[in-house]
C-alpha cells in the first residue's frame, strides 16, 4: 500500500477515514491521526498465532479473535495479533477495548519496537488489564505475560509453561505453538 493508494492527504487521520479504507489484506493501524501499514506476518507468526488461539479458546469462557481492530480510544486503533474478549457482536469493524480482557503480541524481528514498548504502553493506558508478549527465538519460544498495575504493565510471569488463572483458566505450552 502506498500513500497514493492510501490517499495521502497531508492531513490526520479521523477514524472515519480509516473505517472508509475498507478490509484490506495489508495491517493498517491508525495512531493519533497517523496510519501504521505493515506487511503481512511471517509463515511462522500466522502459525504461532493460529496454535495460541487454539489454546486459549480451549478455555470457552471468553472469546478470542486473531486480528481485529481495537479502539483504544478515539483515533487510536490497533491490530493486536490476539484479543481475549467479553462477549461482542462480530459483525461491528471495530471491538471496543473496554470488551478486551487480554491482548496477545507475537514479537516479530520487523516490529520488534511495537509490540514491546509501543503497543504495550498503548494497551496499558487503555486500561487493558492482561497483556501477553510471545517472543519467538528460531525454534525456541519465550512467554511473558504482564498485569495492569495503575497505569502499566508489571510482569506477572515469563518462561516455559504458563498457567493462567484469569482472565481464562487455561495452561500455555511453548512446545505446543511451535
């Protein structure tokens, strides 16, 4: 996508210019007025994503959606690679990120930056309570998951298997994603 296709302007963008963008197979995120465009994840990211999907809706108490847009706010809506999430109608183009109960993030070597600090930080002021950071390394994975404590993330815990009470019951594998 180009800011030709985009349709460059010189001006921000509202929300209801990003909406009238359309589905598109290219991840465009809106921020502060600014567009994000990546491209599309790895083989082995859509992978890890589609297996952690799996494992967490294992649990059946929540629902979980692989790339959806998120409003975190007004003007500010993110793709997270996985959302955790109350009950929503499925037909609306944006989930509202007071429904979302987890965010999930695969660390990726080109958006390194986002998912870690960026994103992180974004989730955390919207007041998301649980954010998951998977960290793939060659055939090694890496799980750090992170509580809301005020207005940012503490880490509740990282490693091998992790054991999730809340905001599902439910046991995730490094083994079992890759």
């Amino acid at each position: 996508m180009t800011a030709e296709t985009l349709g460059y302007r010189g001006i921000p963008w509202t929300e209801e210019d990003y909406l009238a963008l359309g589905e598109t197979t290219d991840r465009v995120e809106l921020f502060d007025g600014g567009l994000i465009v990546t491209p599309a994840p790895t083989p082995q990211h859509q992978h890890i994503s589609r297996r952690l999907a799996n494992v967490l809706n294992e649990a059946g108490e929540l629902e979980v959606y692989e790339a959806v847009n998120v409003r975190l706010r007004a003007g500010r809506i993110p793709i997270p690679d996985l959302v955790v999430v109350d009950r929503i109608d499925p037909r609306e183009p944006v989930v509202d990120g007071s429904a979302v109960r987890l965010i999930a993030e695969i660390v990726s070597p080109s958006n390194a930056f986002n998912g870690r600090l960026l994103k992180m930080h974004h989730y955390a002021d919207a007041g998301i309570e649980w954010y998951l950071l998977v960290e793939p390394d060659g055939d090694a994975i890496g799980l750090r998951l992170f509580r809301l404590d005020g207005d940012h993330y503490t880490q509740h815990a990282a490693g091998g298997v992790l054991t999730l009470t809340e905001p599902v019951a439910v046991t995730i594998d490094p083994a079992d994603l890759v």
